[in-house]
C-alpha cells in the first residue's frame, strides 16, 4: 500500500469500484454478443439492447472514388456542411463550415430544425457558387434509425440532448427534402443517410479495405461492423440479396438497459444516470462516454468533499455545480508525469478552485484514471464482441471521436485490453479514421454514385406516410427514374 493509498483509503476504495477484472470483462464481452444475436434476429430485436439497424449500405470503397460531394453532419448541437474533393487514395480536399444549433431549435418543432439545415445548406453552396450543380450528397445523421433505404431512414428516438417535436417514426431525409424544396434556391442529389459509425467505417476502409469495423468513442458512443447479409434477419432482403456483406449500426450505446452492466454499475453510475436526459436510457455511453466521464469524477470529488476526505481548505463550491467538470479535464490531468501536478493545477485554476494541496491533485488524477481506465476496458470489450462476431482473424478498426483522440493513453489502454481479451485468437489494429462523419458521409455518396441502387419493384406512393414505411415489407423510396437518370448524367461528367 503507497503513502497516498494509506493516507486516503476512501479514495482508492472508491475507484476500486471501477476497476474490472478479466472475468467481468468476458462477462461483458459474452452478453454484448448475445445482444447483438438478438438484435439482428427477427424473433427476438424488439428485446434487445443492441438493435443492430440495417444501414443498407452494402457497397465499400475501392480507392477509385473521384469527384466533389457534399456532406452533412448532424450529431451535437453543431451541424456541418462539407464539400469534399475526392483527388486521389491519398488526397481529399475538404472545405467545411459549422453551424450552431440553440437549444431552441433542438428542442422545437421539427420543421424548424430542418429548416435551419437547408438554410445553412443553401448559405454554404452559395458561399462555395455550388448552389445549381446538383452535386451528390451523404447525410450523417447520427441518431437511431430504421433503414428502408440507402437514402431512406425512420428516425426511431432522439439522442444527446435533442428533443424536436414531430420527427421521431419520420422519414427525416424526405423532411430535409421538403425543407430544400420549400427553399428552392439550390439543388443537391442526397444520395444516402448513415450514421457517425458507419462514415467512420467508410473513410477507414477508403484507405484500408481490411476494415470492418467502426466505432465513434466522443460525446456519444456508438459502433458498426459489416455482417453477412444471410444473417441479418430485419433486412427485407436478406435471403435474397446478391450483396453478400452490409454494415450493421448497433446503436450499442443502449447497452445495459436490459440489465446486463448492473453488476459492474456504481452509485455514482446510477446517481449520473438519474440526472440526464434520458434516464434509464443509454447505459453504456453512461459509463464510457465524453459526455459523462467528467459528470462521474465530479459526482465522486462532491463525495469525498462532503465526507471531509478531499479539498478540506480549498474553495470548491464550483464542482457542486452539475457538468462543470469536463471530460477534457481528464485529458489534461492524465497527462501529467507519475508524481506530478502541473496539469492539475492549471485544471483548477481554470475552474477557480482555490486552496488544494498536492496530495488533493494526486488523488484527484487517480480518480482520473480510475475512470478513463473502465471506460477502455468497456470499450475494448464492445469492440472484442465485434470481432468475434464476424470470426475474421485480421481486421482494422477505424476509430474517431474526441474521447479517443484527446486522452493521453486511451489508445494504450484499449490495446492492452482488446489483447488480454483475444489472446491472439485474431489480428487486429485500430486505425485513426479522421473526420469519419464528414468525408465517409461523401465517400459513401461516391459509392452509390457509382453504383446506384437496384431500384425496388414497387416503389411506395408520394401520400405514404412515413410512419407506414416503417413496417413497409421490402426496401423503399430507392432512387426514382429521374434521380437515376441524374446519377448517370453526373457519372459521366465526373469519371
């Protein structure tokens, strides 16, 4: 036992709490796999916590793709719009613009939400004198969605904090349609809807045709792999599709919400799960995400404060305040030397927190890392059940998202975990997928520019609603005669 431990044993008793073993992590790895069965199978979907939604996106980069396109990016409270050249396998040039949306408009009529997209849409292609090239367009939209389509997705609930009436069991690209054609003072080709995950999966495989899987570990987390057709069931097509391979979403963020993480959830778990949002929802993102990693340290620090343990003389009133301690503050505080303080110090006189002595950092740090630590752990056995679930014995992971690329050892710990978990039994690497959301959202267009969509034989009528898209028995609303007349024009002009 160190001099710290002896001299705080509430703190380490505390992230003892955290620390998983082995045996609690192929406990995990064994339940995830089985939801992800269920998810994919017929009889049992709507009871899994791992939905596993068919993307329709059965067609993957060649390294061949050339051209412009215009991406989307929908996931937070600030939305994108990108034009992407595609130059060569080693040069894209991208140009993009954020746009922030209020809390307002999140929390509005849905209307007013896609209103705003087309208007920042319309004020981008005039910016960049697009605004008549019709040019392709991949929409990421990262939130849980029913496929009927490439270019077709129910939206199934809201996520990170949006609440915007009148869209959830909607086709949300036909209402970003109706809100371009409202305007009418542009025109864009929207080729296909996906999700972070699968942009993510896309841009990796753009370079490196050996990934398979894809993962988002920011603010949210969420993960995607490509599945055998044959096996996934709510697919309408899977027994007789001649693709043999489609990316599956797994949304596996809802993980927990049957149950499965309550052996390894703390107080402090539960106590930031009774504050969010979504209460009960959610319960691995709760546990691994950027949104909630600093919540828990804070949670944990107002603990030991009230129980005279930690800042006895420090002026900390700040840190009762709910989501003032951010999870970029562990990036920082981690990356400090063993014994050393200097990012610490700057964290709190960021925060104004006054008065805290060495010892108060040092435990602090190892509240840090107690946390950060099973966030990994709890990555590298969502990512472990992936792979062994698609039984390929070397694969690439692309990887994106705040959470991963800003801590200084996430990477070390998810490797050295992933490795304890597999035993050799497969080959793997993990691959920074930049920018996955924005360039695999124009990838993904390029794809499907090149290679439209069989369309289907019945195609639904314009007064269908969306909501019967839903239960529709085979894929819908595919590229219509003139949209796939457009996509040859604009394949010839491009290749």
């Amino acid at each position: 036992m160190g001099k710290l431990e002896q001299q705080f044993p509430e703190v380490y008793e505390i992230c003892r709490q955290f620390a998983l073993d082995e045996g609690a992590m192929r406990k995990i790895v064994r339940a995830m796999t089985h939801e992800i069965c269920m998810g994919l199978a017929k009889e049992t979907h709507s009871s899994a916590s791992i939905k596993c939604f068919e993307t329709c996106v059965q067609d993957f980069p060649t390294g061949n793709e050339r051209g412009k396109y215009l991406a989307l990016d929908l996931g937070g409270s600030n939305f994108r719009v990108l034009l992407v050249n595609l130059i060569s396998a080693r040069q894209i040039d991208v140009v993009s613009k954020t746009y922030g949306i209020s809390k307002a408009i999140m929390e509005g009529p849905g209307i007013k939400l896609f209103d705003f997209l087309a208007e920042s849409i319309a004020q981008f292609c005039k910016e960049h004198k697009i605004e008549n090239d019709n040019l392709p367009l991949g929409f990421t939209f990262s939130f849980p969605c029913k496929h009927i389509g490439i270019d077709q997705g129910i939206l199934v609930t809201w996520t990170k904090g949006f609440k915007s009436e009148g869209v959830v069991n909607k086709n949300v690209v036909e209402m970003l349609r109706e809100a371009i054609s409202r305007r009418g003072d542009f025109k864009v080709d929207i080729v296909a809807i996906l999700n972070d995950t699968t942009g993510t999966l896309m841009s990796c495989a753009f370079q490196n045709q050996n990934c398979k899987i894809g993962m988002i570990l920011g603010t949210g987390t969420n993960a995607c792999y490509v599945e055998k057709t044959s096996n996934v069931e709510m697919f309408p097509s899977y027994q007789t599709s001649t693709k043999p391979h489609m990316i599956i979403n797994c949304e596996w963020g809802a993980f927990g919400e049957n149950g499965e993480l309550d052996f390894v959830r703390t107080s402090y778990d539960k106590a930031v799960d009774r504050e969010s949002l979504y209460p009960t929802k959610q319960v691995f993102e709760k546990c691994i995400s950027g949104k909630y990693m600093g919540e828990l340290v804070r949670h944990i620090m107002v603990d030991l404060m009230d129980k005279g343990v930690l800042f006895k003389e420090a002026t900390a009133q700040i840190l009762r305040e709910r989501e003032k301690f951010d999870t970029r503050f562990l990036n920082g505080i981690e990356s400090d030397k063993p014994g050393e303080i200097r990012n610490a110090c700057k964290v709190m006189d960021k925060l104004g927190v006054r008065g805290t002595s060495e010892e108060d950092l040092l435990c602090l740090r190892h509240i840090c890392q107690a946390i950060s630590t099973r966030s990994a752990q709890l990555a590298a056995c969502g990512l472990v059940s992936l792979i062994k679930k698609t039984k390929v014995k070397d694969i690439a992971v692309g990887i994106d998202g705040s959470v991963y690329c800003s801590h200084p050892h996430y990477h070390r710990l998810l490797m050295e975990n992933m490795k304890l978990l597999l035993k050799g039994s497969a080959k793997f690497e993990l691959n920074l997928s930049k920018d996955g959301s924005g360039r695999g959202a124009a990838l993904t267009a390029a794809v499907y520019t090149r290679h439209p969509p069989t369309p289907p034989q019945d195609l639904p009528s314009k007064k269908q609603s969306s909501s019967s898209l839903l239960n529709a028995p085979a894929p819908a609303s595919l590229p219509t005669v003139r949209r796939f007349i457009q996509k040859v024009f604009w394949t010839f002009r491009h290749f």
